[in-house]
C-alpha cells in the first residue's frame, strides 16, 4: 500500500505543534490586549498582515502573555517590546532559512532512495527527528552569544559613552551561489574562483575542488 504523503497544512501543524484555529481578534481577546498590538507584533517578526482568517494558534496566545509580562511589569516598555521582537524575528528568518537550504538536499537524497518515500513524507519525518534536538541546541547557542555579548559590553563599562557604541567594520564581496555551495562543503572543503567583470562590478564564482 502507498505511502501516504502528508499535507502542506499537516507539516506546518507538526512544525508548529498544534493546529492553527484562532484569529487575530481571537488571540487580542485571550490575552487582554489589542487586536492592533496583535498585528504590529506580528508584522515585527516579519510575517505578512493577516485579516480574519485562522493563523493562530494556543502557542501564539502564550507568546504574547510572555511578551507582554515584560511590559506589564515595567521592564521595558511595548515599543521596546517591539524592538526585541523585531530583533528575534529578523535572526529567526534566517535561521529557519538556513536550516532548510542546509536539510532539503537530505530530504531529496531520502526521497531519491529506493522506497524513500515523497519528499514531503521525508521532510515530515526529518521535522519530528530534528527539531528537538535543534531547539535545545538554539537555546544553548542564545545563551552562549549572550553571554559573550555581556561580557564585551562589561570590557567596555570603564567608559559609559561605549556602552552605547559598537565599532564593526563591513566588507562585502559579490559572490554568485556561494551560499548553496558553502553548505555542500565540510570543514576541509576547498573551491576555486573565477572572476568576470562588467562595467562597475566584479563577480567571483566558486567551484568545489574535487578530493
């Protein structure tokens, strides 16, 4: 008997580990706020506005009861809140974007296989053995930066005006599907480049050297 395949809609219920059934107003009225509050929230973690339909669930409600703890007890205030949450969403996008680019040549070698199964089957599968041991390990790496953040910023508190600076310096390189290559390599992959110029710019292309 074929392998059922699961649904788009069963993925991101496994995912998200409960089943999307409250509306915004659903969600303002459980946690005691505003549906306008709801929606800048929302759009802070970088996720599009939503009208009435269903894209909520009981885990939304408890997100907002944290966040706005924080506000009700005096610690920061909710543009603040905003902020953090502007933050967090932005360095969760690209994480999530990240893990996927790094999982989804699994998933295609599991389907690949012989009986492997639908993509979606493996990706569900891979969802459920994963996530776990990711969340735990995301927490840990929180915490480490975190830490690491503290003490930089402790290093500088003999000048107060540097609590309120960061010197970085940026560089930036135009390199074409570096980002798809680099998540193919291990820690003793090496590439090639070529260049090739038009008006204006410069662009390097890496290629994997074969072992």
């Amino acid at each position: 008997m074929p392998e059922r395949r699961p649904s788009r809609d069963e993925l991101a219920e496994s995912i998200l580990g409960e089943h999307q059934e409250l509306s915004a107003l659903d969600v303002a009225s459980e946690a005691g706020v505003t549906v306008a509050q709801i929606r800048r929230l929302w759009r802070a973690l970088g996720f599009p506005e939503v009208d009435n339909e269903n894209a909520f669930t009981r885990g939304d409600v408890d997100a907002v009861l944290k966040i706005f703890s924080t506000v009700d007890s005096g610690t920061l205030d909710f543009d603040m809140a905003v902020a953090v949450t502007r933050a967090l969403g932005q360095t969760m996008s690209k994480l999530a974007d990240w893990e996927v680019a790094i999982l989804v040549n699994r998933v295609e070698q599991l389907a690949a296989a012989e009986d492997g199964g639908s993509r979606m089957s493996n990706a569900h599968r891979m969802v459920e053995e994963v996530n776990p041991a990711f969340e735990e390990l995301l927490i840990y790496a929180w915490r480490r930066h975190l830490s690491a953040a503290v003490s930089r910023m402790e290093a500088l508190g003999a000048n107060e005006e540097d609590l309120h600076t960061t010197h970085v310096s940026v560089g930036f390189a135009d390199i074409v599907s570096f980002t798809a290559l680099s998540n193919t390599l291990d820690d003793e992959g090496s590439v090639t480049w070529s260049r090739s110029s038009r008006p204006g710019a410069t662009t390097w292309s890496p290629r994997p050297v074969a072992g």
